[in-house]
C-alpha cells in the first residue's frame, strides 16, 4: 500500500488544504496535549565573540549597518534570535582576533573601549526581550592573585563585576547570565567567590552557568554539586560546549540536573558546514539537543561575520551574515539566517516545551513543539538527510489554539516561504515533509522573510591608502578603535599623540594578558589579501626597550588557536637595531592543539613546512632610535624586499615564500610586559608611488557613539 499524502509541500506544485489524514501504520502522528506540564525554554541564538567577530562591522557605513542588525535581532524579520552570549573583551586573541578590555590595568577603568557595548545596546533596542549572557576568552594579566597569574581568583570575580558596573550604569543594560570562563577548566572555589561578589555587587539575578568546557569530562563537576551545597548554591546552571547531534548528555547528568532543579545550557554549538546543510544542520541542531540532551537554551557561534576573509572562520561557513567588506557596504546573507528565523519567528525565551511533543522522524528528521504562555503553539520540523518524504499528523489537543496552522518552509532552492495555512479538521492538520527542508507550523502570525533592496556591489579595499587618525578626534565616539583596522593580539587604540595635538594609534596592553590561545605579539591588520608589491609604511615612536614594527604580505594569522601569522615585517627597536623578519606560522606546525576540531584542522593540513621567524637581514643605525619620531617603510617588488628608516635603505633581502598579503602594524615584547608604542601617519602605497591623500569616510559612515546620552 503506498503512503498517504496529505500535502506536498514543493514550491514547485499548487499547495492545496484537505482534511486532516485519519491515524495510518505510515503516517506519523504528533499529539499535543496544552495541559500537561512543560519545560521552561530559554532560547536559541547566537555568540558574539569568541574572536573579534564585529570589528568590521562596526565600520559599515550607514543604512548597511543597521540593516545587518536589523537582519540578525530584529523580532519577526530575519533570524530574529531570542539570547546573545558576547565575550567580555580581555586584551588576548581569543580565536579570529582580540578586542579591548575596559580595564588594562587594575587602576585603569574606561567603559568606551571597543565594540561589544555597542553590539548589545543594538541588539537589545531592536528586541528588549532579547536575553543577554556574557563570559570570558581572554583577560588582562593584572588578574593574577598575588603573581600566581591565575584569572580564578578574587580578582577575576571583581573583573565580572566591574565590567556588569559599566554595562548597567552606563549603557542601562544588565545580563540574564554570565558564565565562569569559557573553556578554560573548572574551579569551584571560583564559582563560589563570583557568586558571592555578584550578590554583593547588586547582581543577584544574573544567574551563573559553569564551566562552559568540550571536553568528554565537562560535565565531572556535576558529581560534586550535591554533597558541596556552596557549588551548588552557586552555579545556577549546567554550561557546557555540546555539540548536537555527535554528543548526547549522559544520563546521569540530566538526572543530577533534574534533581537539583538546573536547567542545562548549550553556551557553545558549531555548526561548520556551508550553504543550505549548514542551515540543516543548525536546525538539526537546536531540535537534537532538546530531543536527545535535555537542553533547553542552545546558542551557536557565531551570528554576524564582520571580519576580514583571510581570519580563521571568516563565516562562510558559520555565519548568517557576511559583513566582511565595511569600505563597500556590501554584504550577504547565508542560508543559515533562516535557519534561526524557523526558530526565531515562531517562539520566544519563557516558552515551554511540549510534553510529548518532540521526537524523531521514522525516515529521518526531528521535531520540536513550543508553547508560548497563551495557547499559541509552533512544531520545528527539520529532515536533513532523510530517505524520503513522510507523512506528519499533529493531532492539536486540549489547551491549544484551534486557529488555522501556517507553514512555512525552507529547502536549497528557497528559504523561508509561507507555504500554506491548514485549517484543522477533527483536530488535526497533516503535511507531507520532504527530505532536506526545514519546515515551521505556527498559530502565531506577523512573520515576514525580511531584507532589503540594492545592497552595494562587493568592491576591493582601497588602494593606495592612507589613514592619518586625524579625524578621530573625539575618539571614545568611535571606541577608540580606527576603521578597519583588525587587532589580531593586544589593543590598537587611538590616542593624543606624545608632545602634540595629534592622534595617534597606542598599543595599549602593558602586560601579556591571560589569553584563550596561545599568544604570539600583539599585532593588527587591514587591507587586500590579494596584494602582491606594494609599499607600506608607518611613523612610529618607541620607548627605551620596546620595538615597532610595519607588517606586509600577510597571509595567515593563525588557525584560531593561536595567532602566529605568515608574512614578514621591519621592525626597529629603542636602540636603534632595524631587523627584517619573516615569520612562518608556528614552530611545530603538526603539534597537535587547541580543541577537536583545531586538531582536526591539524591534521588535515599536513603542513611540514619550516615554521617560526627568521631573521632576514639586520642593520644597525648607529644610535638610539628610543622618545622620537622615525618612519619605517617595508617595501616588495617580486621576491625582493626592501626596508627603510627615515627614508634611507637599511636591510635588504630576497625571499619568495610570500608573494601577496595584507598589511599590518607590530608592537614587539618590552624588557617588563609588552611594547606600547605610538603609530601615525599609516600609508600603503605603490612601489615609488606618490603620498596619497588621506582616505575618505564613505557617505553615511558613523561613529558608534557609545556615551550615553
């Protein structure tokens, strides 16, 4: 006998509504019963973080820039998330890059640095129910209870909160939650303190999720909360890194959870897998990790990809948002953003999770039911991989809307259509699911596939360029960071110039902070991958025993755990040495580390190369170069590479490792702690070409004016 099919929904055919299909051995019934008991829902969304995941954006020019927002956090428009999970910026690299910390030194407190105030102050005003959550990466290394250099400590608890301070007093928002430190092992003595530093601080709300690991043991802590009543008065919630559909919760620990009353957190899930299966896979993920683990608040990382393409995880494959191309305007939008639109648009946090109400498909696929407080409800279907198509019943019961059910549907070719509106018949309304297609069935409305007409055509960085920093005048408007450059380690950051009335640019970070990955020098970045023989050149300012340097044909800066680049750099201290460098990524390019998937990445490359610096040529200027102004200028021409102090030769060396690659500025380590030399007057530039005028602002570009007003 062949199967029953309610209802084919193909863009290709006429939708028609028909009766409800009687219960049938081959079609798959979903019975809904509003009056049974549900379990709290708190959201799904995305991290912001993890990585200078917005430095770019930052620099889009308006309107593109809050169309990207708009895009990413509006309600019933785009992927219209319900949580945000940002990194507490920290100083450090912490996958794609790092961004500055509102306290580089313990006495040292500025809420205007950076970007990630900004980022929730827009995310919360386009959607004031949106949950907010926040954790660390990177930290300053002023945390290190007594020289020990350990962040789990009193000082890293009172680092939380007076970053919470600012967030409130200043920017008028508070978090739901905030977690102990991302990955970074287990400390219940820490748990313990930040929680009662929270309490006092007049943060009791924001509830405490720990600890946020990978690993197969991130859950051992569990075993301890029961006997130790301080842990487990402190964490409010089990936070871990869990990968749905490959990793299920034991168990034990959804039994432990239970009994204390905690719910379980996906404060972590990656989905790396381009086009339309990446946006399967998100909602495979989100269904799978309620169906198999009991989660019931999933954010993956990350949302919108606001950094250059040459960084470690650019967001073709895990964004929703390309947002790589500030100087154009342009950007594009993934199929994964409608993936979190089948979520977004059709729930919200402080749901329910159906009883009974979720399950696998026979032939392949899940299915998730979500109540909202009235009778409103929402089915999130997805059958990624599934054999064929398949008959679902969803028998409506008591307690539930009997209005008709909308439908809408995502496959390769379309995403995100309204399809049909079923009317229920016998209290049930059927469809028929077709492989690899995400489906959602809602009696809520107000849904729309949101966007906007004539994006900017995808143009290249400018070139020549030239960046003055003179018209960053009032710098904490623009988070005292210039548009479009990429700090890759450490804090760029724009400054009155030493002895003038200048701006500047200052490597800020005073001491090697407490970095999520291996830390190499801090360094920043901009430009065109793709420049093959140019000249770039910088003036800079040291002080005794630091060094400067100008960067170019930079072609990589790292795997994402660990940001060695590849490309070369001239570099002059404060006694006056001018060194030639090229740096080949780490020394051991085949050990083996960061997380799984780095290992994997590891592997998979092969990469038996030479790695490391190297020292292509050195001179020496014959007196100390430390307290003035010098200009350095690295010069390519084929494999000929020239450096230049003060407009005269002074190294000079062939090498063809490196043919093409951005430019980039290096602040080098300093007898105590890091160099924090000053910058101006940046120029890439033709070989022998004339001085370009400064770059221009693009119309509509805005500061993002960060001061309350």
């Amino acid at each position: 006998m062949t199967r029953q099919r309610t209802l084919l929904l193909s863009l290709a055919l006429n939708v028609t509504l028909t009766a409800a299909l009687p219960a049938h051995a081959d079609v798959q019934t979903i019975t809904l019963d509003g009056r049974a008991p549900g379990t709290r829902f708190d959201g799904i969304g995305v991290v912001d973080g993890g990585g200078a995941t917005s430095v770019l954006l930052k620099d889009y020019p308006e309107p593109q820039r809050s169309q990207i927002l708009d895009l990413m956090y509006k309600p019933k428009f785009g992927a219209s998330v319900s949580a945000l999970i940002v990194e507490i910026p920290g100083d450090g690299n912490s996958t794609q890059g790092s961004m500055p910390s509102h306290r580089h030194t313990r006495t040292d407190v500025d809420y205007g640095r950076g970007y990630t105030w900004w980022v929730l102050r827009e995310a919360k005003r386009r959607n004031p129910a949106l949950t907010l959550d926040a954790a660390a990466w990177s930290a300053p290394g002023w945390i290190d209870d007594g020289g020990k250099h350990d962040f789990f400590s009193p000082d890293g608890a009172d680092y939380y909160v007076s970053w919470l301070k600012g967030l409130r007093d200043v920017y008028g928002l508070e978090l739901d939650a905030i977690g102990s430190r991302n990955e970074r092992g287990v400390r219940y003595d820490f748990a313990k303190t930040l929680r009662a530093r929270l309490d006092a601080g007049g943060f009791k709300k924001v509830k405490l999720h720990s600890f946020d690991n990978w690993p197969d043991d991130k859950f051992d802590f569990v075993k301890d909360m029961p006997k130790d009543a301080g842990l487990r008065d402190a964490i409010d919630i089990l936070g871990a890194h869990i990968n749905a559909p490959e990793y299920i919760v034991p168990a034990w620990v959804r039994e432990a959870a239970a009994g204390m009353g905690k719910p379980i957190w996906n404060t972590e899930q990656h989905v790396y897998v381009a086009g339309f299966d990446g946006a399967l896979g998100i909602v495979q993920a989100f269904n799978r990790n309620w169906i198999d683990s009991g989660v019931t608040k999933i954010v993956n990382w990350y949302g919108i990809a606001g950094l250059y393409t040459l960084e470690p995880y650019s967001g073709v494959k895990e964004a929703a948002v390309r947002a790589n191309w500030p100087w154009s305007g342009h950007y594009e939008i993934n199929p994964q953003l409608w993936a979190y639109a089948h979520y977004g648009q059709f729930t919200a946090a402080g749901w329910t999770y159906l009883a009974q109400g979720s399950g696998r498909l026979a032939d392949g696929g899940s299915y998730v039911t979500l109540k909202a407080p009235g009778p409103d409800y929402s089915v999130i279907i997805e059958t990624r991989h599934a054999k064929a198509p398949q008959t679902v019943r969803v028998a409506v019961g008591a307690g539930l809307s009997t209005d008709d059910v909308a439908v809408w549907r995502s496959d390769a070719k379309a995403q995100f259509v309204h399809v049909a509106d079923l009317h229920p018949e016998g209290g049930a309304v059927a469809l028929t699911v077709d492989p690899d297609a995400i489906y959602s069935l809602t009696t809520t409305r107000g849904q729309q596939k949101g966007g906007f007409d004539a994006v900017p055509v995808q143009q290249a960085f400018p070139f020549p360029y030239r960046e003055t920093f003179e018209r960053y005048r009032d710098a904490r408007a623009w988070g005292y960071l210039p548009r479009y450059f990429a700090d890759i380690e450490g804090a760029f950051e724009l400054a009155p110039c030493p002895g003038d009335r200048r701006t500047c640019l200052r490597q800020s970070v005073p001491v090697r902070p407490h970095s999520w990955a291996p830390d190499w020098k801090p360094y920043t970045i901009l430009g065109d991958d793709g420049w093959t023989d140019y000249e770039v050149s910088a003036e800079v300012r040291v002080g005794r025993g630091e060094s400067a340097a100008v960067m170019g044909r930079i072609n990589d800066v790292g795997s994402g755990y660990g940001a060695l680049p590849k490309g070369y750099y001239l570099e002059l201290d404060g006694a006056g040495e001018a060194r030639l460098v090229v740096v080949r990524g780490k020394v051991d390019k085949k050990a083996l580390v960061g997380d799984a998937e780095q290992q994997a990445l590891i592997k998979a490359a092969n990469d038996a190369a030479e790695g490391g610096e190297k020292v292509l040529a050195r001179a020496p200027l014959g007196k100390p170069a430390a307290d003035r102004w010098h200009t350095l200028k690295l010069q390519f021409s084929g494999a000929r590479i020239r450096g230049f102090v003060d407009g005269k030769p002074v190294v000079e060396a062939d090498d063809a490792l490196y043919g093409k690659g951005m430019a980039g500025l290096l602040a080098g380590p300093a007898q105590t702690g890091l160099s924090m030399p000053y910058y101006r007057d940046v120029v890439v530039n033709r070989v022998g070409g004339a001085l370009p005028t400064p770059t221009k602002p693009l119309p509509g570009q805005a500061p993002m004016y960060v001061r309350k007003r």
